[in-house]
C-alpha cells in the first residue's frame, strides 16, 4: 500500500511538473517573440511603444520565474537525471526576469527622456543633462545583464539534454552580445558629456590623414585644425597644415621600442608620428608637438581621414566649397560641390593634378574640411544617418580619438577607435598588417591590396599562423610622365618614378615569434622587432606600375587558442575588399 501511494504522489508530481514546464517554456518563447518588436521600436525612437513591450514582457519572464521558483520545481533539481535540467531552465527564468526588470525597464525609462537628435554636436549645442542623469541607469543596467550572463555560462551544459542546452547555448551568446553594448553605451554616457565640453570648453586636435601616402594608422597627417566644443557647441578653430609646423629639433623623445622600429621620424616631423600603428604614442606626440609650435593647450587628438568625410556627406548631402581657397579651384577645375562619391578622388588623386602648389593644395583640404564640418554641425544630415556614417568608420579604423585625461582615456583605451596595438582593446590572437610609404609621395591611391590570415598546422604544440599580404600598383604604364611630379615623387627619394615603395609590417600576437618572410614564395631578408611584448616583422617592398608582389609572414609559438583575427591600415580601399576570409591549412592528424 505505502509504495502505490508513493507511486501516485510521484506520478502527480511528476505531471505537476510537466505542466510548470511547460508554462515556463510558453512564457518565455511569448518573451524571446516580442524582442524583435522592442529592437524594432527603439531603432524607430518610438519610446511609448518600447515601453509597452518591455511592460508586457515583464509580465511573461515574472511568470516563467514564478514557475520555476515554486517547490516542486525546488525538489525536481534534486533528483538525478532531470535535476540539472531543471535547475537550468530555473535558471534561464530568473535570468530573463532580471534582465527585463533590472536592464530593459530601467533602460527604457531613462530612453524616454533622452532626445537622440539633440546629443549630437551641433552649432548651437547640445542638451548634454539627459546624458549625464542617465548615465547610472545604464550603467546599472549593464551590471544587471552582466551578472545574468555570467550565471547562465556557469552551467555546465554536458549534463543537459539537447533541447535543453541548444537555448541555453543560444541565450548565452545572446546575453554575452547584449553585455558588450550595454557596457559600450555605459562608458560612453560615462565620459561623453565631459568630452563634448558639457563641464567647460574643450579643444582636440584634429588631425586628417592623407591615404594617397601611407602610414601606419591611415595617412600621412596633411590637415590640421582645432576642435572646440562646448557644452555639445562644435566649432572648427585654427588651420593649419603639419608641414607649417616645420622639423623638431632635437626630436621629441618616444618611446625606445617604437623608436627602434621606426626612427626618431617620430618625433621629427607631424607627418611622421603615425609611423607607428599606436595611435596613443602618435597622438600624445601630436599634441606636444601643436602645443610647443602654437602654444595652444588641447585636451585630446581626434583622426578621420577623406573616406570619413564621404560617409558624413552622405547623411549631410552636398557641400558648396567657399572662401578664399575658391578662386584657385575655379581656376583648376577641381569640383566645387562635394559630394559622398566625389570628395575621396577629389582629396586623394585630382587636386594633385589639377593644383600644383602644395600651399594651395593644403588651402583647399582646408576649405573642404571646414565646410563638411559646418554642414556636420549645422545639423543639415539627419543624426542616425550621421552616427551611422561616424560608426562605420569607427569600424574601419578611419575614426580614432585620443584624450590626454588619463580617466577618460582609461575607457577609451577598451575600444578599437583607441587605435592601440596593445591593451585592452586588443584581442589575444590579434594580428596587425600595416602599410608605410617609403615613396615620399603620394602613389598609395593606386596601390590595391588583400591580407588574408591562413592557419598552418600546428608544430611542436603550437599554433602556426602565416600573414599573407598581396599588393597590386595600378598606376597607368607611363604614370613617370602622365602623373605629377608630386604624386610620383619625381625620384627625389631615390625611388624611380611611378614605382612605389612601401616598407609592411606585421604584428603577431603577444609571446609568439615571426620566424620567416617570403616574397613570391621565395625567402626574403626581414626587420625582426619587438613592441609591446608582441613580434614585428618588417619587409620592403617596391612595385612598378602594373606589377603585383605577395608578402608572407609566418608567425610560430602562438599560445591563444582562440580564433584570430586581424586589424590593418585603413586605405582608400574598403576595408571588407582588403581582408580575405581565414584560410584553414589542411593538416594530417596521423
């Protein structure tokens, strides 16, 4: 009698818990259903909307948890076999509860007051209060996620069943991706409101860089100008060009490593701090540099370079060229209007051609950035159009920006548009392919190239990873004659016309060796340096026009596991045409 009664009490238990599982599972596929709707509504700044949605999945995920907290769900995640799969869809429910309670809802309702418009620097500037007030929301928000997101990556999912672990691997990914944005959008409304002058004025430098000659971090510096914003108020300030500021002398000192690499060039010249792909070094030498010259203090040094400018004039449309720089351009027949498809060859190829002197050239970069930025902040583009044009060439390594407050560049230094070769920005498998101009000229607007990362098998129990780099001059056949002088360089560095010489370098990860350098498949002699605990290899190449050259570094020692990935010189190319998918070796286990 006492066991059929047991029987009973397990079998109504049993059936009990059937049925709570299925609510938790019908509740939280009502919640995952309406996400795309929530994503959907804040894209569209429909903030009423976003928050009914949050409001009803708020009630979905409070009755899944509620499911999953009663006590014979308790019991169950005791019992062997279907307790671990118990306590994890437990666990999946308290973590979609926190998240709506404690990261959406509070996120909304701080959305609610915030006018993304009028966060964008403008001529008129910013209300930068809602930022600021917001700014714990978020942050409390990005904790609140974080911690659900590292509970649900504490479960060990081999005791699962599959329908089980392949939504709790899914969640998982889901949660770690939302952590990532949120932690981004807290550290920006963290140090936003101060950079953009919401406490008092700030001046940054900012620095265009020149992609027709290659360096490091893009292009050799030609525009220069001074940035002020106050209190989201943009203005553009003084202009100049990095060749007005002339040669120091003695060099500023930099840092051994670099300087080992590549010369006291470094801090010799503005148009040659970026010899070094570390934007931190080139900026803080930048920002000495500007203030022994002028005497003007500035709090930071932002870069963007000729294809930034075309994504800005796509949100923004047309710009009229004025001022002084006009009756020269009416004179060479360089365009007038700029627009997103024209402002690239304008900058990069045609004003070379069409103006022969670099004063006038540098008039000209002028009068275009000063225009563009005007339009910027007038407000003519609409602000997703424009962040999104700002975003992709963050994306693309065309946008950097350099505080010299150590606090603000703390959190700077956690994102790629720091432009550091080491720290926390940068991945474990991090390889670097960057491009210097050795031509003295400006002959890299014809040069195309591919860099593609190809995994060789491993050997002595390490990973083996070879740089493949390939570059293409396609330079007309009579580009000594047909090109200016300017742009070939007229052979003044000992480089013939229309050739181009470009010296590669290649970064490994930290702790692995560059153990070799082809040229075409044949050996070649290479540079072997160190920076930042991570192995440099240099070779140098020259192309004649119409020739392509392939480069290999193969890199051996590689601790990480993880999958690499690869950062290089953003050029007039798109970055998605420069970097090839990863090749995988074919390797024999036996």
């Amino acid at each position: 009698m006492p066991a059929v009664v047991l029987a009973a009490f397990l079998s109504l238990g049993t059936a009990w818990f059937a049925i709570r599982a299925n609510t938790v599972k019908t509740e939280l596929e009502a919640a995952a259903a309406l996400l795309p709707q929530l994503k959907q509504e804040i894209l569209l700044s429909d903030e009423r909307s976003a928050a009914n949605t949050v409001a009803a999945l708020r009630q979905h995920t409070s009755s899944a948890r509620q499911a999953a907290d009663e006590p014979i769900w308790t019991l169950a995640s005791g019992l062997p076999l279907i307790g671990p799969n118990a306590s994890a869809i437990a666990e999946v429910a308290r973590s979609a509860d926190d998240v709506v309670n404690l990261g959406l809802a509070p996120l909304v309702s701080v959305y609610e007051s915030l006018n993304w418009d009028s966060l964008l620097p403008s001529s008129s500037g910013s209300n930068l209060d809602p930022l600021k007030t917001a700014a714990p929301s978020v942050a409390s928000s990005a904790y609140a996620v974080r911690t659900s997101s590292e509970r649900l990556s504490a479960i060990d999912t081999s005791q699962l069943l599959p329908q089980v672990a392949a939504p709790l691997t899914e969640a998982s990914a889901e949660l770690k991706q939302a952590v990532g944005a949120l932690e981004s959008a807290a550290d920006a409304a963290r140090v936003a409101p101060d950079m953009l002058g919401a406490d008092g004025t700030k001046n940054y430098l900012l620095v265009i860089q020149n992609n027709a000659e290659a360096r490091a971090s893009g292009g050799i510096p030609g525009a220069l100008a001074i940035l002020t914003l106050d209190k989201g108020k943009l203005s553009l300030g003084s202009q100049t060009s990095a060749a007005d500021l002339g040669v120091f002398a003695p060099s500023l000192p930099v840092d051994p490593e670099q300087q080992q690499i590549y010369s006291t060039r470094l801090g010799k010249y503005m148009q040659d701090v970026n010899l070094t792909p570390d934007f931190p070094t080139a900026a803080s030498t930048a920002k000495t540099m500007w203030e022994k010259k002028t005497g003007q203090r500035v709090d930071g040094v932002l870069s963007i370079d000729p294809v930034v400018l075309s994504y800005i004039l796509q949100s923004t449309g047309p710009v009229a060229v004025n001022g002084p720089e006009l009756a020269a351009v009416k004179a060479s027949g360089l365009p007038t209007e700029l627009t997103s498809d024209n402002v690239v060859p304008t900058l990069l190829s045609d004003v070379y051609a069409k103006i022969k002197q670099p004063k006038l050239q540098d008039a000209y970069f002028a009068g275009v950035a000063k225009e563009v930025f005007s339009a910027f902040s007038s407000g003519k583009g609409e602000a997703k159009g424009l962040i999104t044009g700002i975003s992709r060439g963050t994306e693309e390594g065309r946008v950097l920006v350099w505080s010299a407050n150590t606090s603000e560049q703390s959190v700077i230094s956690k994102y790629p548009l720091s432009g550091a070769v080491s720290g926390p920005s940068v991945s474990p498998a991090q390889f670097g392919v960057y491009f210097n101009d050795g031509t003295g000229a400006k002959m890299d607007y014809y040069v195309k190239r591919t860099v593609q990362l190809v995994k060789e098998c491993p050997a002595d129990g390490y990973e083996q990873t070879t740089v493949r780099v390939t570059s293409t001059n396609t330079a007309p056949t009579d580009a000594a004659t047909s090109l200016p002088a300017y742009v070939t360089g007229a052979g003044i560095y000992g480089v013939a016309p229309g050739t181009v010489q470009t010296n590669i370098i290649s970064y490994g990860p930290v702790q692995s060796n560059v153990e070799s350098a082809t040229m075409d498949g044949q050996k070649t002699p290479f540079a072997p340096y160190l920076h930042a605990n991570r192995p440099v290899g240099v070779v140098a190449q020259q192309l004649a026009p119409g020739e392509s050259k392939t480069v290999e570094f193969t890199f051996g020692k590689i601790v990480q596991q993880t999958e690499p990935n690869l950062v290089v010189t953003p050029t007039v190319q798109p970055v998605k045409d420069v970097i090839l998918p990863t090749e995988t070796a074919s390797c024999n286990e036996g």
